[in-house]
C-alpha cells in the first residue's frame, strides 16, 4: 500500500513517464530501517515545485541541485515515518547514456558521498536493477563494448592515485592524505573489477565487498606518519589491486 501511494503520487506529476523504486528495497537487501529510493523518469521539463506542491516534509532540490550531470537532483523526504529519497531521472539523458554505454562510451562525474566519482552509465545500472512501479523503462543486459572498455580506464585512474600519493604525500607523512588515495583508488579497482565481470553498480556502498577489496581496510587501518610506513602501504595497496584484478581476468 505503502509503494502504491508514492508511486501513484510521483507518476501524477507533470511530465513523468515512469517511476521505479531503487536502492536496497529493490534488490532485497535491505533492512527494515533501509530508506525507501524512488526515481521519477520525465521528458522535458520537470519543476521541483509540483513535488513541494504534494505538501510532504523534506527538502526537494532544484534540477541540477546535486551537481548536475546524471544524477541531477532529488528530494529528502520523510513519507508516513519512512525516509524517503526521489531522485530526478531525465529521460532524454538516460536513453543517451544507455546508447552510448552499449557502444562501449562513457564519461566521469563527480557526486557528493561517492569516493570515485560515478560513471555516466549508472543511469543505465539502475535501468537493469530498479524495480518499475509505474510506466514502461527498458531493462538491459550488461553490454560486451562496456564491459571491455571500462576496466582500464578504472584501473588507470587506481594507477594514477596511488602514483600521486606516493609522490606528493609520503615523503611528507601526509597519513590523511595517504589514507584517502587509498580509499579512492580501492574504489577506482573495484569498478573495474565489476565492470570486468559484467556487474551493474550503482553506488560504493558494498563496492569493495563486492570486488574481494574489504581487506585494504588492514592496510589503511596500518598506516601513521612514518613515510616508510606510508610507502609500504602504497605499495601492498598496489599489490592487492594487481591481484585482485588478475584474478578476475582469469
């Protein structure tokens, strides 16, 4: 009854042709404190004040509002003592993502929470997963073109993080910074890991688990201002990394 309602309610807002419910409620792993994601698919202009309008409590941003790009806005909202997350999904620029991403193509982008970034093609990851509630989306597979192209260039972006923070934060004990490149690149392997695999992400939640990558928290969990420390954890992250992916090649 509960998705019925919002569902109902999101699908009557002018121009949105679809509404899916993503996150973990979708895939079933989540909890019974679990957020409940909702995504309104619109053609053309979608005004945020038709979703104030409802009169539900929350904060409702403005298209563009979380950084532009794919992932371009959304509300908070609390729904009936539930958390309720609607993110903005404009049709147009998901049918792109989803051509181009079956051509093999496709971009990076900053997002707040996310370590690395996300790729343009998460449009298309919550295409495959999401759970359509209301409307007609497509649900495809993960294509061969994205599936070759993908994991170098996520392994050169690993490469060149940890090559940075060996050259700009070790010798000068720079543990936080260290720390950080460490996480980020851990997060750079592990889409290349999935990508190799041919798995839809769509967000670094589990990302790590999901790539065989949890035990760089030993090596993050080792580290001080020591730059011989720092350099040896650079180092056994690289090493982790290579193996990882070369056990996945296989």
């Amino acid at each position: 009854m509960f998705l019925a309602h919002i569902a109902g309610r999101l699908a009557g807002l002018p121009t949105v042709h679809a509404v899916t419910l993503g996150g973990s409620r979708a895939q079933g792993t989540h909890t019974p404190d679990s957020d409940w994601d909702f995504a309104v698919y619109y053609r053309g202009d979608f005004a945020p004040a038709d979703l104030r309008a409802v009169g539900w409590a929350g904060e409702v941003s403005e298209v563009g509002g979380w950084g532009g790009g794919v992932f371009n806005g959304g509300a908070w909202l609390v729904i009936d003592d539930r958390h309720v997350d609607v993110h903005y999904r404009d049709l147009d620029v998901v049918e792109h993502e989803l051509a181009e991403a079956r051509q093999g193509r496709f971009h990076w982008e900053p997002l707040m929470f996310h370590l690395a970034g996300i790729p343009s093609y998460l449009v298309v990851a919550e295409l495959a997963v999401n759970q359509v509630l209301h409307g007609a989306l497509p649900c495809p597979a993960y294509p061969g073109a994205l599936r070759r192209a993908a994991p170098p260039i996520w392994r050169d972006r690993a490469t060149m993080t940890l090559h940075y923070a060996r050259n700009a934060y070790v010798r000068r004990g720079q543990a936080t910074e260290v720390a950080g490149a460490l996480a980020t690149a851990a997060a750079e392997t592990a889409h290349a890991v999935l990508a190799a695999r041919g798995e839809w992400v769509t967000n670094e939640k589990r990302l790590l688990e999901r790539a065989g990558l949890r035990s760089v928290d030993e090596i993050v969990g080792g580290l001080t201002t020591d730059p011989a420390v720092l350099a040896r954890a650079v180092d056994a992250a690289r090493e982790l990394f290579a193996t990882v992916s070369a056990g996945d090649a296989a």
